[in-house]
C-alpha cells in the first residue's frame, strides 16, 4: 500500500480568532481537504457524514464547528452531544479534546457520562456540561428517560456527533436509529433542532446508511485529503500439513500460526496489536503466546495480555495506559480496540483471521503506523472457503468497493420496544411529526397496534391508536428491558461459584452456546468449566479448570415459510425472499484438542429449543435437475449441503456482515415448497437486510461461490477451504463439492 501525500483545502467559515490561535499552537495552521469541506457544509447548516480512512483527523471535522459554536457570544450556551460506541473511546476523546482546548482563556465544560461516571460527579455534569461524551446505552437508560435533568443541554443543543459509524450496522445499528429518533423527538419537545456530524471508516453507502441512522438529509465527504505513510500487507497462508493417518489435509492452525508470530514479534520488540474474531480465541491466543515467550525468552510474563469487552473497566483502563506507556509489547484484542483510542505507535498489526468485512480490515490495519512511520500488517488465513478465496484473489482487498452497512429500523422486535420507550419519555401523539420519526404512519400505527393488544400500552378514552395519544403502562421502565445489542433483553451472569466473583455478562444467545452446562469458557487466559445453566435465575456457574481441550456446541435448525415477499427467475430456477420462522436447537457438545483441533468426543445436550421469525432468501431445485444430478451419480443432498455452505461462506463479500449473522439449511424436499430448496437466513431476530442484500445479487453470489469450488484444488468430498464449515449440525457430514459445482452449472444455464 504506497505512501500518499496531503491534499489542502480552504476553510471558508468564519472561525473564531481564539479557536484559530489554539489551533496554531496545537501545530493546526491548515486543514486537510475533507476537513475544510466538512466544516464548510456544517457552518451552512447541513448534516455532514465524513467517512475516510483511518488516522485522517475526522475528529477536527466535527471539534472545530463544535468550539465555534460554544466561542459564539451569539449562540447562548450551544451544547454538543458526542456519542461514542465505546466507553474507552469517549474517555480518550475527551483527553484530545481538552489538550486542544487548553489554550482557550475559558474551556468550555466537557465531560463523559457513562456508566463509570462516580454518582457525586453526575448533577454537577448536568448543571454544566456544554460538551457531554457518551455512548448509546447510556443515551438509551441515563439520558432520555430522564430528560427532564437535562433540559437545559437538550434545549440548547446544537450539534450531535455519531463517531465510528461503521461500527452501527445490523441490530446493533438499528437499535441505534431509533434511539437518535427518541433524542431527535426529544429536542424537538424542547425547541431544538441539532446537526448531525456523522464519522466513519470508509463504506460503500455511508450517505445512505448516515440518512437511515439519522433519518435527515446528509451530505457525503469522501474524498480523503490526508497523508498517509506507506504500508506493507500481507496475507499470510499457513502450511497445508497432513496428519498421520488421515486422507483429510488441513492447514495449519490459524491460531497457532497467529500466536507464534504474535510471540516473534514481541519477541523481537515490535510493538503489536493482534486482532481476532471472537473473545474465546483472544484468551486462548493470549494464553499460547504467554507460553510460547516464557519458553523461549523466558519474558513472556507481563508483556502481553488479552483485551475484549466483557473486562470491568479497571481492568481495561490499566491495558490501555501499559500498552500506550510501553509496559506491554504486544495486546491480543477482539475488535474493542478497532476504534480510534490513542494507545500510541504500534508496529505491527496482526489479524488472525479475516474480520468480516473490507472496512474492518482497513479498519484493524490502520491501528500501526498512525504517527507517520511505514507499519506491517499481516493477516492470517484461516482455512476456510472466504478466506481461502480471498487469498487467491486479494485484488479483492484492495480493488473492490467497501461493503454497504446494513440497518432495519422498521424491524418488529428493534422499533416496538423503542416506541414503548418513547412513549415513556413523552406520550406518543403529544409531539408533532411522531409517526413520520418511527417508519411513517402505516409502520408506527401497526407497531402502537401490537403494543396496545399486548397491553405494552394503553390510549385514552377510545383505545384507538390513531389517536396518537398513548402512553406505557404506569410504573414501568422500560429502557432498562432493552438490550441495544440483540434482540432479546435477557443477560445472563457469569459467577465463579468458590468465590461468587462476577466475570462478566453475556446475552442469552450466547449462553446458549458458549455457556451450556460441561462448556469451556476463558475468562483473561483463566480456564473455567461451566458447571450449571440456571435458566430460571439466569446465572451461569462457572469452576476453575485446567484442560486439554476446548468445547463447541451443535446446533440443529428447521425453518419454515411464513411470507414470499419477492420472487424472479434467476438462470434455471426461482429465487425468492421472505419471512421465515426458525428453530434452532444446540442438541450436542464437541470436545475438541487445542492443538491439532481433532474431536475427542461428543456428548447430548439438554436445552430448549427457542424460535423467532426472520427474513430469508432461498432457491428451489428444479425436478429435472435433481433427475439430471442423479443420473450422472451425484448425491442430491450433498450438492445441495455442499453449495449451501459455499454460498453462505462467500456472502459477506457482498454484505456488511458477520459469518455468524447467517444461517442456512437445505434439503431434497422442503414441506413449504415441495422442492429440493436452499434457504439463507438473517440469523437475527426480524433480520437487518442481509438475506435481502443477498436476494439482490444472488447471480454475482452464484458467480464467485462457482469459481472458488473450482478454484480448490481438493477432491469431491470438500474440504475447509471450500465446502466444509465448523457451524455445521451435521459436523460436516454428506457433503459433494462436485455435485455443488455441477448443480451451479445448471442453475446459471452452463450446463445441461
């Protein structure tokens, strides 16, 4: 990735003289071009999404028409909102914040407001908080519901600031949406109309998807005016080795390959940040890289650590301050250290795995180099069929538009609690334009519907919801029965039962899978067997551990067709979407060895089966072709198995989403269709258009999942760089890669 060099742009907005001094003496004479034309547009009074890459001072775009405001004798205690997804990020942007406004004669007060905010600090940030930082929960259960305490910032506000926009896409995105609605109602209620400054790592839509979050108008500035220092990446593909005994080769292990370059370069004094998919691999990482340093340099100890969400606070301050201090060489985080948190000059980023989307990748890679010094990023492959892909085609990475983020503010189970939220904050009806903020009337009206047939609500004299005069029911409150990041509100507790120490808390889908009873579970390299699931009280039991092996869990789906919403011809056969309702069932435990990752064994499990309705895309198989298959000595469900695992694996090429945001089954013959049928499933309550982003271009996902399958030199039976997937229920069993390869063929219309 070669060095490229700043582009100026004019700042024609009036600044004021003591902001401009402060800004010299920060080193700040001019500003970069996407700056200049950010704040150019902000003082016209538009709302403004900046989406450029990482370290290209996004932060200047929104501070400077910020303290222009506040410096406005004119402007009467303007405020700003500064909304972060992340508490680490609000604290270190308030550090920025105040070291470029030091010079000012009176600095406006600033402050975050989080869950860590002391309570004897609380009435005093009300009173007087100009500049409030905080983040979307505490937005959702602090603020809001006690507007009231805040009127005055609300009353004056002027700007609102969402940062690393990117990072709100799916259900955490939609939730999102409608919480800046509720704020944008609010401040109507109060007689204000704030702008909106939008930030974000590069996407494909990010107009679009800063409209659909902010629900205004937004004009786009994507054209990044700052330098940046060059940068060698490399993707990284371990050996393919091949086990005694078993016709199956694999490569090596994407963990272990990751762990000893993570220990190489600490080892030698680079300062790295190594990113992984998931909280279990970065304790497991963490853990193996420990060992590996003390084996070898016999230093491990005290140089590196683990980083994810799920820490206390405290924990994740020490991390940041050692690891930007220089006591840590090296940090193995999942993506909460993504974002733009000052942790100094760092060498070298490794990404063990792909993070799941183009703007990630860039995303994670930009944290090295950030002073100006040429920086090294690897990432390493795993072994399966996207990465695999990828890394025959890496013009993929580099060549290819950003993927488009991806909300559904209309979805049932997101807009209805939020409306019962609103409804709590000021009765729906008593602010003008409260149906055109939630989905329109027809949306809003069905929502106040459902929620007054479940008596979530209740309306004066008629109980006509198109009186839009509702309110919730009295005593309750119900932002606290919201969880902004899923579906479902239910958290569950993970206690270690010697002491009764609270670890951390995790959502129900995950303690169906990650926490069941017999589980292995991390907790910062600790090892703990999950010795009960208490559904009843919603705590998981965990006990010390010391093992050999790690824990996956099996999971049996059905589905069935509720609604075709949209339906063509694609090549030979019909594709369709629609709402669906999925059962998924985790019915078995995998034990399996650290190391080599073989399975050991495998015992039933016990759990209740849980539903929900979701937005799908499928494809039936015409009778002709299957007689077609079948004559030429194909296995009809395993082509089909085959192809669904290859096109699921390949979709978030095309979608701004997460392997585990999908799901999929096939089957010779479907109960709803009568067909050998092929569905792909949000794997999200409601869905966030990923199935209808796939409905869309399901020819172009036909097109690249053929040319992987051709592309793998493995045998018929697939292997993990194609076919094989470790979601899989049926632990990857009947699967034809090359009757999935045929099958397409016939599907698109090139064979017969």
């Amino acid at each position: 990735m070669p060095h490229s060099s700043a582009a100026y742009g004019r700042v024609r907005a009036p600044l004021h003289p003591l902001l401009r001094n402060a800004l010299e003496l920060r080193g700040i004479d001019r500003f970069y071009s996407h700056q200049a034309q950010a704040i150019d547009a902000l003082h016209q009074g538009r709302n403004v999404v900046v989406a450029t890459g990482a370290a290209s001072g996004k932060s200047l775009c929104y501070n400077v028409p910020v303290l222009n405001a506040c410096l406005d004798p004119s402007a009467r205690g303007a405020t700003a909102l500064y909304l972060f997804p992340a508490k680490a990020l609000a604290q270190d942007q308030l550090r920025a914040l105040r070291q470029l406004t030091a010079p000012l004669p009176k600095q406006p007060p600033a402050a975050t407001y989080d869950g860590d905010t002391p309570q004897h600090e609380r009435a005093g940030i009300r009173r007087s908080a100009r500049l409030l930082l905080t983040n979307p929960e505490m937005l959702h259960i602090g603020i809001l519901p006690n507007h009231n305490l805040w009127s005055r910032l609300l009353r004056n506000l002027r700007f609102v600031i969402i940062d690393e926009a990117h990072m709100y896409r799916g259900v955490f995105g939609s939730h999102v949406a409608l919480l800046l609605r509720r704020l944008r109602r609010l401040c109507r209620r109060y007689g204000a109309r704030p702008q909106f400054i939008v930030t974000s790592a590069t996407l494909g839509n990010p107009r679009e998807h800063a409209e659909q979050l902010t629900g205004l108008a937004v004009e786009a500035v994507t054209e990044d005016g700052a330098p940046h220092s060059g940068r060698e990446f490399v993707l990284w593909n371990p050996p393919i080795i091949t086990t005694p005994g078993k016709t199956q080769e694999r490569r090596r292990s994407t963990l272990n390959e990751g762990a000893n370059l993570f220990s190489f370069f600490v080892a030698e004094g680079r300062r790295t940040l190594a990113f992984v998919r998931t909280r279990h691999t970065a304790e497991l990482m963490y853990r193996y890289a420990e060992e590996r340093l003390a084996q070898h340099t016999g230093t491990g100890s005290g140089r590196v650590s683990s980083y994810r969400a799920g820490y206390v606070p405290e924990e994740r301050r020490e991390i940041e301050g050692k690891l930007a201090g220089g006591e840590l060489t090296g940090v193995v985080t999942t993506n909460a250290l993504e974002l733009g948190i000052d942790i100094g000059a760092l060498d070298v980023t490794l990404l063990n795995g792909y993070p799941g989307s183009l703007a990630a990748t860039f995303q994670q890679a930009g944290r090295a180099g950030r002073r100006g010094e040429r920086a090294l990023s690897i990432m390493v492959m795993s072994d399966n069929p996207l990465e695999q892909y990828l890394a025959r085609h890496p013009d993929i990475l580099f060549r290819r538009g950003m993927e488009h983020a991806r909300i559904s503010p209309t979805n049932p189970h997101i807009l209805d609690p939020h409306l019962v939220c609103a409804a709590h904050e000021a009765p729906l009806g008593s602010i003008p334009d409260d149906a055109a903020l939630f989905g329109g009337p027809d949306a809003a009206e069905a929502a106040i519907g459902r929620l007054l047939t479940a008596g979530l609500l209740s309306a004066r004299d008629r109980g006509d919801a198109a009186q839009w005069h509702v309110h919730p029911r009295a005593g309750t409150h119900p932002a606290s029965d919201v969880n902004l990041r899923a579906t479902s509100g239910e958290r569950y507790m993970l206690v270690e039962q010697s002491t009764g120490r609270v670890l951390e808390t995790i959502d129900e889908d995950h303690a169906f899978v990650d926490a069941h009873e017999g589980a292995i579970y991390l907790h910062r390299g600790e090892e703990f067997i999950v010795s009960e699931l208490n559904l009843r009280t919603r705590t998981v039991n965990l006990e010390p551990a010391r093992l050999s092996y790690y824990t996956q869990s099996l999971t049996h789906v059905d589905l069935s067709i509720t609604e075709t919403q949209r339906a063509r011809q694609e090549g030979n056969t019909q594709v369709s979407l629609g709402t669906v309702d999925v059962t998924r069932t985790v019915y078995a435990m995998s034990r399996r060895h650290h190391y080599s990752n073989e399975e050991a064994d495998r015992s039933a499990l016990d759990l209740p089966s849980r539903s929900f309705e979701t937005a799908a895309l499928w494809w039936t198989v015409p009778a002709k072709t299957v007689e077609a298959l079948a004559k030429r000595g194909v296995s009809v469900p395993g082509a089909l198995h085959a192809l669904e695992h290859a096109a699921i694996s390949l979709l978030p090429l095309f979608a701004l989403c997460d392997r585990a945001d999908i799901g999929g089954i096939s089957t010779p013959q479907h109960q709803d269709t009568q067909k050998a049928t092929i569905f792909i499933y949000d794997g999200i309550r409601g869905g966030v258009g990923i199935a209808e982003r796939g409905y869309d271009i399901t020819r172009e996902l036909w097109e690249a999942t053929r040319a992987m399958l051709a592309e793998c030199p493995c045998g018929d039976d697939g292997c993990p760089s194609c076919v094989q997937s470790p979601k899989c229920g049926n632990n990857n069993e009947s699967l034809d890669k090359r009757g999935a390869r045929l099958l397409l063929e016939m599907l698109l219309g090139e064979a017969q």
